[in-house]
C-alpha cells in the first residue's frame, strides 16, 4: 500500500535500531524506577526494519516538490539555491557534534565564527550589535518588540500600540498581540508605499513601534523611507525592519542607513538556509547602540589574549530581556549562513540583489505582454525589486478562474506557484520571486506555463478550476479536514 | 570570480534581459527607487569572496577547534545529549526532497513533507499519553512559553507556577516571552533530596493560576511523582503542564496517563546532533480540547477528489499567516527538518528499542553514580543524568581535559546554591569503560572524597 | 525540455565551479608549455550554473529505479539492502581522503582494516591467504586463472584448459579467454549439478583449473562437491569458487572446506557494497597455501612492534604474478565491507545466509501454486538455495508471451524484473534471488504481481507484449541503437 | 541483536514462511542440500556482532589513525590528488537513486544512469579529441591493459612497446595481463631530460608491433612530444595508445589531435576522493574504428515505441553476458559511479573552469619547482608535478611529519635509479603558503642542496 503510514508499516518483532549490550552491574529497571512513575505499556512505535524504513521515508520524499527540482517562485519566501558546500560544512564533528555546554575555552571555533557572523550581518545591515539567537523571523520580531517595551519601560515610558502596514506579513501583528502590544494598520498609498498622511495620524506617544518591511511585501521600495524614519522617531518609538525582503538590499542599502533602529534577518530566506519543508531558520537581530543593553544573552564576546583573540559567552547582562529560547541559538545554521557570506564577499552578495532585482523585473516585463498583461494585472505598476505582485481580478471575471485555480494548474508543469491571496490589499494576489539563482530559461519557461494556462481557460474554465491532474495526489478536502480534524493515527 | 557564485545569468543572459527591460544596467533600475540619500555607496566592509574549497577549509580549520563529541568522550547533559545518530536519520534528511521545500502550502505536492507531519504527531500522541499535537516548535525552552500562552488562551488566567527543578533555560524564556503575555512567573524550590517541594508548590497555586509547570525526569535527573502533582494544579482548575525528556518515556510513564493537560520538551535527544545547542525541536502534545488553540503546524488526514486519501495543512485558522494579530502564536518556519529526524530516529529505535534505550540509560546513570562515588545532590531515582558534589571541580576539569574529556555540567552555572555540582550524564555512548575512566579522574582529583553512598554493583 | 543533456543545457559564460587565485608569481602559461603541446581549443565542457547542475542530476536520478525503492529480485547479483551506516564510514576523513602513497606508518589504521578484513574473509571462504587487490569479480577470476598458470608454470607444467559447467556466468568463458586458456563446458546432470561423467570425460593433464560457483547459477548446492574436488585435484587442476553465489553459505559451508583453492568475493554482492548503478565493487581472492607465493603485490603483512603491531605493505614477492590494477585496490568497499562483519558477527552472517535461503524457498513455494505454478515451471525441481530459475516457456507456448514480457510488465507494478534468459540452459528462464533484506509481504506482492500479469495475459497478450507504460521511457529499439550506434553527442 | 540486522523477517514471519515450506527450520532445508562433509558445524571465528554505534565509533578509531589530506598537507602525487571535490558530486553520487541500482539492464527504469553514461563518454571523447569512449573501466593502470588487448584483437600483432616514462603500475599491470594475453611488452628508456627517449622508442617498433604506449604528462610529471611518439607508432603500422591525466588536458592538446588511436586513463583526479587508491575509474577512448571490440559499458542513444529519446546499452554482443568466450573482454561491474562522480566535477569545472585550473597548476607546478631551489631530474616543462634530487631525503621526510607535511613521493620506489629522487605534485589546494612551507622544509633539511636552477619567479 503506497499510502500506509510507518505506523501501519509495523509488523511485531521487527527493529532498525541497534543498541549496545547492557553490560553494567547495577540493579534491574523494576528496582531502579518506583512504580508510580515506570511506564506501563510501551510506546506502540513502528517495528520496521532498516531495509523497509528507509523505503518508507524515501518513498515519501518522492511524494513533494523541492527546490532542486525546479522553479519555486513562492512570493516572500526567497526560495534561493541551497548550496551543497553548506550541508558538508554543517555536518563536521566540530560543529555538529558539540556539546552546547562545551565550557568557552573548548569551543573557541564555534564562538569566533558566530562572532564573525555577528560582525558580517551588523555591517549589511548597518547597525552595530546582533544577538544571533532567535531561532526564526518570529521570534526575531518578538525579540525586536521585548527590546522596545525594555527600552521604554527603561526611560519610565508604557506605549502600547505598534504601527503596521496593511502590507505586512501576517507575523507582524501576530507577533505584536503576543507580546502584548495593540497592532494598528497604517495605509497605503497609490505609489504602493506607506501613506505618509495616516503614518503622521497615528503615530503618537502611544507609539511603541513601527514594524516595516522595505522593500514591502509588494516587491516595492518605500522612497519616502526617510520621512517615514523621521515621523517615528519623532514620536520616541523604535523603527523596526522586517529582514524578510533584505534579498534585495544587500549592499544597495542598509536598513541602518535607512533609520531603522531593529532588524530582523531571515537566514533560511536570504542567507540561503535550506528550508526543509518548514524548518530550521533562525532570526538574528542587530540592533542600534540604544537598544544594545537589553539583548537577549547570552551574547559573545571578543577579548584580546595574547597575540590573538579568546571568546566568551557573556552571561552577565543585568538588563536584557532574557532568552527567547535555549542555549546560543540555531548554530548550525550560522555555519551555513557565515559560509554563504565568506563565499560571496562584498561583490557577490551584492550581485545577488542586483540579480534578484533584475529577475524580478524581466519577469513583470514578460508578464506585461500576452494573455498574462490582459488577465494578470500588476498591483501597483512600477519598477519592483525582488517581487512583484500580480491581481487575478480579471481572470476571474472573464475566464472564471480564480488566483488558486491558476496556482493549482501550474503544479501540472512541474512548477511551483507563486505565492496567492497575500498581500490581502490586493485582490486574488499572486506574489512572484523569482530570485537570483534561477536561469532566464525558467522564468522563460514561467512564462509560456501561464500563456498556456490562461489560453486553455480561455478555451474551457474548467480544466483549470479542477487542477492539479497529474500530482500524487489531487485537490483535498480542507473543509472536512478543519472540521473533523484527524491529526493523528488511532494505534490499535 | 564575481557573477558566477550560484547564480545563473552570465553577462549574455543580462544583457539579453536588460534589453527586455529597456534599461542600460541594473543600477539604471535602482536608481529610480532607492533614494540616493540611503544608498550605499561603497561595497560592504567584509573579507572578498573566496572559492569553495577555501571557504571549506577555513569553515574546518574554525570546526577543529572545537572539543566535539567525536574527538572527546563528554558527559556534559543538561537537556541536549550525546546520543548516537543512526546513519538512516542524516541519509534521509539529507536528501533534497525534504531538505528543500518550504512548508507545504500546496498539499498537492507537498504528501510526503505532510505524512511526516502526521506520523511525527502520532508518534509524539503515542510517547505522552496525549490526544493531539502538532508538528512541532522551535525548541523545548520557547515551547514551555508556548505552552503557558495556549493555558492562558484558554482559561484567563495570568498566574504560572514552575518547579524550580524545570529547566532554568525554559524558566528564563518562559519569563522573557510571560513579560509580552501579560503573566506572572512563580517559582517554587527544590526539595532537599532535589526533587521539586511538592508541598510549596502546592501552596502556590491559586484561583487565578493558569497552570503549573514541572518537568520529567527534572533538571538534576530526578524522577519527579506526576501524578501528585497533577492533582495539585487539577485541585485549583490549574492545567498541568509537563516538560518531558521524549527519550525516557519508554520507562517513565506517560505524563497524559497521570493526569496531565500539556506535555512539551526538547527534541535534541531523539535523532538530532547536538549543533552546538541547536536547530532541534520542541514538541508539543496536549488534551484534544487545546487543538483549535495549538501553536504550530498540523497536519490532518483528508481525501482528495478522487477519494484517495491525503494530509493537509489544518486548522490554518490558528495561524498568523491567515488570522494576524488573532492568531494563537506567530509561529512561521519552525524545525520540520529537525521533527523529521525525530520521527525516523522514534521508527528505527521502536517500541522494544525505546524501552532498551531506557533501561540501559537508567542502569548505566545509576552505575555512575555509584561509580564515581561522590556525595548525590539527588539521591533518589534518576534515569539517565545525576548530581553530584564535587570537593575541588576545577581539578577533575583540568585532569579530565587532558584525557580529552568533558565530565560534566558545572551546576553552579545554573543553580548558584550549588557551587560545588556536577551534573553528569549518561548516553548509549558512554560505555562502561569511559564510565570507570570518569571514575578514575574523580579518584584521582579527588582524594579527600566522601564516598557517601555504598558503591552498590560496582565490583570491588 | 526534460531530455536534455547537461551539455544542452550549456550557456556561454556559466559556471558552477570555484577556483582560488591564481597568485604565484611565475610565466605565463604560454611561456611554460610548448606550442606543439599546447591545447588550441578548449574542451565544450558545458557551462552550467550550481544550482541548475544540481538540478539537471537530480533529475535524472528519479529516471532511475533502485534498491531503496523496491524490491530488486534480480538472480545473481544480490541486490541486498545497503547500510547508511557504510555510507558515512567511507567518507570519514581518514578513509576517503587518504592518499594511496601515504607512507605505512602514516596510515596504520587503514592497513590495519584491511588486515582485518583479509582475515575475516579468509575464515568465511576457509582458506588461509586473501589479496583485496582485484578490482572486480572478474579480476578476481582472472587473478584466479593468472596464480594458477603461474602456479603451474611453477611445477613446470603447460596446461591449456579450463573446464567450465554450461550453467556458469559469462565472465567465467570470457576470463578463461583473456588468461589465454581455452575453455571447455561441462554438462549438467538431471539434479542441477555437473555431470560427473562428463567432468571425468575432460578432466585430463591439459586441465589447469575447474571454475565452479557452489550454489550454481541454478541456485542449487551440487551436493557432489567432495567428488568433483577429488575428481580436479586428481589431475592437478586447480578448483577455482566463484563468489557470486557466497551470500547462500556464509557460515554454513566454506568453499576451502568444499576442496577449493581459490575463491573470490564480490564485495558489491554478498558484502553489500552498493551497485551504483553498474560499480564500483571489489574482488578479493583467497587462496590455499600452495597458491600464496603468486599473489599479486603489494600483501599488507603484520608485524609484532613492542606492545602491539605494525603493519605493512610488503612488495617483495619474486613469485607474484604482479599487479591487477593501481595502488591497493578498491579501498572504500573494504570500509563497508569491513563495516558490515563487524556488525552482522558470526551470527548474524549465518543468519544472513539462513534467511537468503528461506526468502527464496518460500518465494519458490508460493510460486509453484496458482498461474505461477502452471505456467511458469521450475528449472528443476528442488529445494533451492538463495535463488532459483523459473523457465517461462508454458507462459510462451500457452499465453503467448516471454520472460522478457514479463520482466517488462513487472516494471508498471514498481518491482525490478528477475535475470531474464539466463542461465541458457533453462528456456525462457526467469532467474530471482530475493535477498535476506526483503520482507515477506514484499514477497507476497511480487507473486500477486506475477498472478496478475499472468491472468491478464490469459485475456490479452498483447498487454505483456507492450509493456511497460508507466516507466519514464517505454521499450527502446536496441536493434537500431547498435546498427548504428549513437554513443556521443556530437558538440557543435 | 541477533536476527534484526538489516534483515526484515522477525520469528513471527520464519514461523508463517516454514509452515508455507512444511519444514520446521531452515536447518532443515539446509541438511537435506548440503552435504554433512562440507558443512561447517562451529560458528566463524569472528569478533561477535555489535551495534552501529559502536561498529562506528570503532571505524572511526581506525580513520584517526591515518594521515589524510585533511589534517596533513600532501604534496604526494604519482597518479592520483589530492583536488578538491567538490560538494554537488558527493551530493549527487550518493543519492541512494544512483548509489543502489545495478548496471542498467532494464532501460526503460534506468534512464538516469543511462544518460549519465552517454553524458560521460561524449565528456571524454571532447576531452580525448576521439570519437568513441565507453562508460568507464576499473582504473587507469587495467585500462593500459585494456586498450593493449584492444588493440591485440584489432591487429593481430603480438609486441607492446611502452615507455618506462608510463606509470609503473601501469606497467606492472600491463606485464601482468600480457602473460594471459599472450603478449610480449618492451620497455625503452628515459631519456636524460626525464622524457622518453623517443628514438630508442622509434627503433624498438618493428611489424609485429601491436602498439606503442606512452602518457602524458609522464609519470614525472614532463610534457612529452606527443605528435612525433604518434607517428613513430604509425611509420610502422603499430597504434599509437596515449595513457593520459584528464585534468591537464585543458591546457595540453588532446592526444586525438596529435594522431592518438586510443587515449586511456586514471580518472580520480576528476571529482573522487582518493580512498587510498579507490575505487576512482579508468577512461576509455579510441577511433571510431575499434567501437565494435572495446571493453566496458557503452550506452548508446534511441527510441522507444512512442518515438520519445532514450538510452540503451548498446554493442552488447561485444560484453561477456553475452558473447561468454568471444566477449572482446571480461568487464562486468566497473565504475559507474565514480565516473558520474567525474562527470558531475567536468560539468561543475565547466568549459573555462578546465582550462583555469590547468593553468593554475601548471603557474603552481612552476612556481614550487623554482622555491624549492634542488636538483631538478626533469627540468623540462611540467603540468602539475615534478621530480628533483634531495640530498637528505630521510631528513626531509622526518622535519615534514612533525608539520604535518607529506613532501612528496619517494621516487625510488618506483625508480631504483634514482635513489635521492622526489616526486612532488600540487593542486589547486595546495597554496602559495604551503609551497613555501616546503620549501623552508626543504632549507631547514638540505644545507648542502645545490640551488640548480635561477628561482625564476621567486621574490627574493
């Protein structure tokens, strides 16, 4: 059966593991565990062999779609090439087998190269300090806002509003109700920008924050970055970038040079962390002088010793807001990260945005032309940076095909569709990124996926509206799925 | 060099593009957009860019430097372990089909990163005795935060009260994160036996507690009594939440059997190599009444139009990415990857090899204990960590770095009270051989010694 | 377009490949090389970028069947599950970077191993002396024929014949060729075995060696075999094994104990190396003691130095029939091959052995019933050993079909065909070797499969005749490919 | 443990195949198939079995005690080097989609091997400068041999002509295999420069000459006049076989422009690690000529039945599973991976990648030949090594170790003749530092050394 679970796999008395023999003498497990606590019935896990276990697995992993296969324009995600060196570079003994209570004099490797990092990401994002321990975006923002309220509640200030684009990432306000702030929506103006006129409107003593992503989710670079820098610290709150979108900044501008005071980066978007189907990234944050002493800790620390340098993990933090999780952070995903920066340089990392932007582009110039300009209009038609956004409103009032349905069709040209429904400010979105790392030939072939999509709509509506046909498995149930959820398998 | 790392347009290919766009240069783009009073006008201060094989000896040269698990024979615990990593664990999560794809928004092709999901649920179901769980969060420490948020979700109240014997990194994050939730942290001490004083912890808990928090085995490797302390928290409409070590629960109970409404942990120990402290993951399982207010991915079971069964991303309507600021949690991309090789860790280990594991571990830590013949900080049972007094620390550290080992946590870096402590752990990995040679290096170091307790199993 | 070679997918000016400077201060290249050596042209290596080289070979690799997909019942190879454990000790440092001059005291631990594993595979073939040094099961054989030329040659003895069962492998004939021998086929007898009235017809003075493999291709254990020994040891002859068929009697029977004088291994077989797809495997030969001083050089030798020993690599052997091939051999099987007796031990490789044979009689049982068992016959009929010949001339004569329809239909239920045509003695012959590694129910499927080919074929023919329809490709005409053979791109 | 390792049949499914059998064991089975004198009635001597972990711990105890190219700085060449490999070959070579099938007898489910062949032999026919190449032989001393016999099945003719400039175990190799052949081989001399001595050459070929077999760069590292060996070979009807190093040969002409028949070689260099020798593959190219009698695999390109491309292996009647004694060769499993391995570095080199890296080694070669400031025994043009006289090699070598260092090769290993002789190779990995170090080593050990050469190109 292709569909059984491992679970269902399982046939009595089969095993993979082997463990060593139990060779000391000490007392029986029924004398060492009192009884309240030993366990009375075994965990059911699977009883599978090594051989049929990595069937199984194997098996599955040929059931998704991955970015070595091909072209993954998944809007915001920055779905960039992962390259090789890194998986090689993170499995070393060094790295990925040490302890993370490895006393400091016994991790000097580790702890310079995370200081290096730190050093490499205040200078693309151009602010001094970074603490590298929030383990994704989310908790980097969260860690940005703890940051703000420590801050003002240093100076003896309660805020408690934040200030968010109707643009922003839905981590943005989800983030701000966690950490007990009331989101406000800012607006947006013609340009795709913010709009200046409601910023001034609310921004205001209550103001704790500003959180922006720049450029925004619609792939466009907010000119007015300055002004906008201006009113927020006018009110006394801190200016917080979203690094989601820093693809296509690195090297062109800095967040710090923008007025930001808090930046957030996403290094499985643009430091190339592979994915892995929802994980690990990790979400440092750099920070301005002000903010510096309510980091999160431990943070490292680099002293002179001798001729050379010794670091430390430094505990001692009397005002930092804490940790945000366990130990120094997603380490090997550092590994990557510092590997992808030393391999690029100040050049290469600048090309890549360079190149993100000029795919971008050339794709919204192809996708100007042909049935795509006539049923895929842009958001907001200007010049993007490394996405654009594209509205499906007209497909589905002359084809009768919605954004998802022309996602769903692409799944049969063995493309990954764009990102759909968000931002929600623009109806049936599509949010395209190419990124740097794809050939002209893909976002060629992209092209001519969505030519023949919409002309065989043209032709017959339906044929899109009940795609994928030729995937492991067709359009699920979600409702059903919501409503009687079945999240795990009932062993017997 | 430049122009040619990873990506794909050649000189050729820009031009070509740039004529489409009817521009000069890239820069001609980013000069209508970017102000020039935030552009960047010189290349970013940082090393230039070398060639694969430089960067991977510079990256192994930093590696070497390190005291890793390979080259040294560690008995450092304290919620991350030296366990041995199957070679199926690194093959399959190597492999580009998972190591690749983002989250599965598209379920059409995302099956097998889903039917992961939902084997790692059940097997995470099955370990804590509980209805639901979800895919998994970033770590043990913020799950523990987590766990206290979805409480407060659920029934309004503002107080927490935690055993001073959990985790003192979750103990730290649970406070950072309480400070955003609007919570009060209440710590309550150890017993003498360290133990968590099941007594104070009692007496803390109030009408507005929304939960009480201890972990299994606690911090120091003790066996706490679940059930007792479930019906404490129960006794005030508390939830009972339990921070486990999954890898013990082939011996140790199930939390969800004795009576508890939440169970979190750190993942590390099942499959994934210790990173210097991570990516791993948290897990996460609870009473099936919490589901529509979980944190983190689910996944669920469905159909597909032909009727041919499938998993999807569920109840998306806790999630941030469509409710926003009335989201449960802001959990985005967590650590499938890690979950994933927790989950082929649980499948090649199996319901005899998880119960073997547990016992080996418990018989080895109790023979350690008994080896090294110090004074225990936690007398009582332990399952595979311990706590013991150490006369002069820095001289069994210093001769045991010599021998290129690491014999423990210094315990003092955690709990000040105890300056003197050692928290030593045991694995699958530290035979009985590097457990006589720890002794060894006690004896050695250590002449002045108590030999507290009598050296049960150890052969004259 | 998903056909395409990598060098189709050539761009001028890509690359994927990173050097580092070239920074020493020397001439010019033109300076340092003469004109007349000089390369005019470049070679058309394809210009490819990382990520799309990556991609081009991983999708390639799904065009592959293979062991981690399904059950590979292909008779006389082997196909046994590989270890990942192997996978990781081969690339450890000290193994895969190890140059092949390393000075001995520089690499003991990689003598030491091979040691090792000589004695390991000296006690499961029983006989006292191994070389590792051939590259491949036919290396192994013709290192066999060469030691015992020289072995003769030595006796001054001239002999010209090798004597070879009509059942045998084709390397064997083709080998004896190569060692310049004429060979000679001898019969089968009714039970399977060599007819001994015709062994003793053409054992003479002329014969240099009987190359024999013990179970047979037929996955028969001759049961004559202290008989045949006698019979080839009376003339002079030596006995050669081939190890093809080791995985049956690990543990149960020794090929030294049988009256062999030399055997060799596949390493790629029994010991579990991974087939990639067409090599790398390994061929190590042991051998009696008369045999030992022409082994080919370097031997590694142990020696005792104070507490413990040292070993070497010893070149001086006057008698040695030389080399097979450069350095030590294939280093990394011995890695995994050494790996996996010291994981199975003594048991575990009988239980290896035990399993093989049961896997296959239990496959054999399940087949002489149903379909299976009316048109699909034994080749002969006896309990088998790790394989055994099915011949599917019923299915021919009554349903119109072949083995090799069969095989192909076996493709669209995701099963790898048996060995088809071979052993020529048996018509039609389907010849399936299961493994230990497989699981019953894996079994129970492949005769559910056979049942159902089988039934369909009862209704159309033509279906087996077309077959396969859901493989990558569909049935290629081999007939024009090698009347006019097509085997380069031809670069422009 | 016993039972579970890597085997799928728990007792529970002996039991239900024993009762399909209606025997009650194997043992059963086995007693009636093997006789009783043959069988072995006492376990093997062997270490009893262990887990993986340990099994892993102990390999890993084995690979420390080696001096790899990680760890050490290795100058030692002599036909296999220490090149980078780069991370996208071990990526692709171990996907368990190339690593686990067999030779592709079944094309319609191995078009990914398939293809990979076609891709390798159309790679080494562009680098060769011939027109056929098959799909890979065991290594580059078998294929000497193997094109040796190859030409032998052509021509009829029984000498072998090869110059003692050719690898050592190419020779040895050759010799060994010629016994079984029936082939005579001839050996002619160096010349004093290190080179062939060409007319020594030229006047050992006579009628009965199969072929004349030469390498470049020799094995001390020379260019050789490849044209004039070419026709020498010609003049008298004679083949002319190029034994070659694939990585030089986007700075050197391919030895099919300069009138080469066949052109073999060892191809580690390209994209295999050095294993202590192997596994690596050999190539194998010629003139379209000999197409129907090579050795090996050889993929060729088609149709299927719906028109669509696709891959075979073809001329199979040449193969021994065909053809038995007339086989033109007894290859069965080569190398296929390892030569996907150097296919996917030719790919990643790339057209301009080849020739950079040609160039940097032979600037390298130069440049080390210069610093090291000895004797040099071929002071002609070399590529990527190179031989010199060392007064003191012992002291040499004893200075290196202690750094760390292999300074080369011991060249009277391979040549008695010359005893202070050392073979020293460079790759991209080995630096400008690195070559100096060397040459401080060599400072520091030989006061004596005669400084042979002006140090072109050294900075004073």
């Amino acid at each position: 059966d292709p569909d059984a679970t491992i679970f269902e796999r399982s046939r009595p008395g089969r095993r993979a593991g082997t463990l060593p023999a139990d060779d000391v003498p000490a007392p029986t497990i029924e004398q060492l565990i009192p009884e309240h606590a030993r366990r009375r019935q075994p965990p059911r896990l699977p009883e599978v062999s090594e051989p049929e276990l990595v069937r199984h697995y194997v098996g599955l992993s040929r059931r998704n779609f991955h970015l070595d296969r091909g072209f993954y324009p998944l809007g915001s995600c920055t779905m960039k090439y992962n390259p090789k060196l890194h998986e090689r570079l993170a499995a070393l003994p060094g790295f990925a087998r040490l302890h993370p209570c490895t006393p400091d004099e016994l991790a000097q490797g580790a702890l310079e190269l995370m200081w290096r990092l730190e050093r490499a990401l205040a200078e693309i994002a151009g602010l001094p300090h970074v603490t590298l321990q929030p383990g994704a975006g989310s908790q980097g923002e969260l860690c940005g806002l703890l940051l703000t309220r420590a801050y003002h509640e240093d100076r003896g200030e309660q805020r408690s509003r934040v200030l968010i684009p109707d643009t922003a990432h839905g981590t943005n306000p989800a983030t701000v109700t966690m950490a007990g702030y009331e989101p406000v929506a800012v607006g947006t103006a013609a340009d795709g920008g913010v709009d200046l006129e409601d910023l001034r409107a609310k921004a205001d003593q209550h103001t704790a924050c500003l959180m922006l992503t720049n450029p925004n989710t619609l792939g466009l670079f907010d000119r007015n970055i300055a002004e906008i820098a201006r009113i927020v610290r006018g009110v006394g709150a801190t200016l917080y970038y979203d690094g989601a979108n820093l693809n296509a900044v690195m090297g062109l501008s800095r967040p710090g040079d923008m007025g930001f005071d808090i930046v957030h980066f996403n290094l499985h978007k643009t430091f190339t962390q592979p994915h892995g189907g929802g994980g690990p990234g990790a979400g440092p944050v750099a920070v301005a002088d002000h903010l510096e002493p309510f980091l999160p800790k431990p943070v490292v620390v680099r002293e002179r010793r001798g001729d050379g340098f010794a670091y430390r993990l430094d505990y001692d933090r009397p005002r930092s807001i804490g940790r945000l999780r366990g130990f120094q952070g997603n380490f090997s995903t550092f590994v990557r990260a510092y590997a992808y920066i030393r391999a690029l340089g100040p050049e290469g990392l600048r090309e890549v945005s360079e190149l993100a932007v000029l795919n971008a582009n050339y794709l919204r110039a192809r996708l100007a032309q042909g049935r795509a300009g006539r049923y895929l209009r842009p958001g907001f038609d200007r010049t993007c940076m490394h996405e654009f956004v594209l509205s499906a409103r007209e497909a589905r009032e002359q084809l009768g095909i919605r954004a998802l349905d022309i996602a769903k069709r692409l799944l049969d040209w063995e493309v990954h569709p764009p990102t759909v429904y968000f931002p929600l400010l623009v109806e049936e979105a599509l949010m395209i990124e190419p990124t740097e790392t794809e050939p002209v030939e893909r976002l060629d072939h992209f092209v001519e996926a969505l030519e023949a999509i919409l002309a065989e709509a043209e032709q017959d509506p339906e044929i899109a509206r009940n795609a994928p046909y030729t995937t492991p498995v067709r359009r699920l149930d979600e409702a059903s799925a919501a409503r009687r959820p079945q999240v795990r398998l009932l062993l017997t | 060099m430049s122009g040619v790392r990873y990506t794909s347009a050649a000189s050729g290919d820009r031009e070509r593009m740039l004529a489409t766009l009817g521009v000069a240069s890239v820069e001609q783009l980013l000069s209508h957009e970017i102000p020039e009073e935030v552009r960047l006008r010189r290349p970013l201060e940082l090393p230039a860019g070398a060639s694969e094989g430089e960067v991977c000896d510079e990256l192994r040269a930093l590696a070497e430097r390190n005291a890793d698990a390979d080259a040294w024979t560690v008995f450092a615990g304290a919620g991350m372990y030296d366990h041995y990593v199957p070679a199926v664990v690194d093959e399959i999560i190597r492999r580009s089909e998972f190591l690749t794809p983002y989250t599965p928004y598209q379920p059409e092709v995302s099956q097998g990163t889903l039917q992961v999901m939902f084997e790692f649920q059940t097997a995470i179901c099955e370990l804590t005795g509980l209805e639901v769980a979800n895919a998994g969060v970033y770590d043990g420490p913020s799950a523990v935060a987590a766990a206290a948020y979805l409480v407060r979700l659920d029934n309004g109240r503002r107080r927490i009260v935690v055993s001073r014997a959990v985790h003192p990194h979750a103990r730290e994050t649970l406070a950072t994160h309480a400070r955003g939730f609007g919570m009060e942290v209440v710590e309550t001490p150890l017993a003498a036996d360290g133990r968590t004083d099941i007594a104070r912890l009692a007496a803390a808990i109030d009408a507005d507690t929304a939960c009480v928090i201890v972990q299994q085995p606690n911090f120091l490797g003790s066996v706490e009594d679940l059930a007792t302390l479930a019906q404490a928290a129960h006794e005030h409409g508390a939830a009972a939440v339990c921070v486990a070590d999954p890898l013990t629960l082939g011996v140790l109970e199930a939390p969800g059997v004795l009576g508890f409404d939440v169970c979190v942990g750190e993942g590390q120990a099942l499959g994934n190599h210790l990173q210097y402290g991570g990516p791993s993951f948290g897990f996460f399982a609870a009473r099936e009444r919490y589901l529509r207010r979980m944190p983190g991915r689910i996944a669920g079971r469905t159909r597909d139009v032909d009727g041919r069964p499938g998993y999807v991303l569920t109840l998306q309507t806790r999630e941030q990415h469509i409710r926003r600021e009335r989201a449960t949690h802001n959990i985005c991309t967590a650590q499938q990857l890690n979950a994933l090789a927790g989950l082929v860790y649980l499948a090649w280990l199996g319901k005899a090899g998880i119960v073997e594991l547990g016992e080996l571990l418990a018989r080895r830590a109790h023979f350690a204990r008994a080896a090294l013949g110090l004074e225990p900080i936690n007398p009582g049972p332990v399952v595979r960590e311990f706590a013991v007094r150490v006369p002069d620390l820095e001289a069994l550290f210093a001769r045991a770095y010599e021998q290129r080992v690491i014999p423990g946590v210094r315990l003092a870096d955690f709990y000040p009270e105890y300056p003197d402590g050692l928290l030593v752990a045991v694995t699958e990995r530290r035979s009985r051989a590097d457990i006589e040679r720890l002794a060894a290096l006690v004896r050695e170091t250590q002449p002045q010694a108590p030999s507290a307790l009598p050296r049960e199993g150890v052969p004259a």
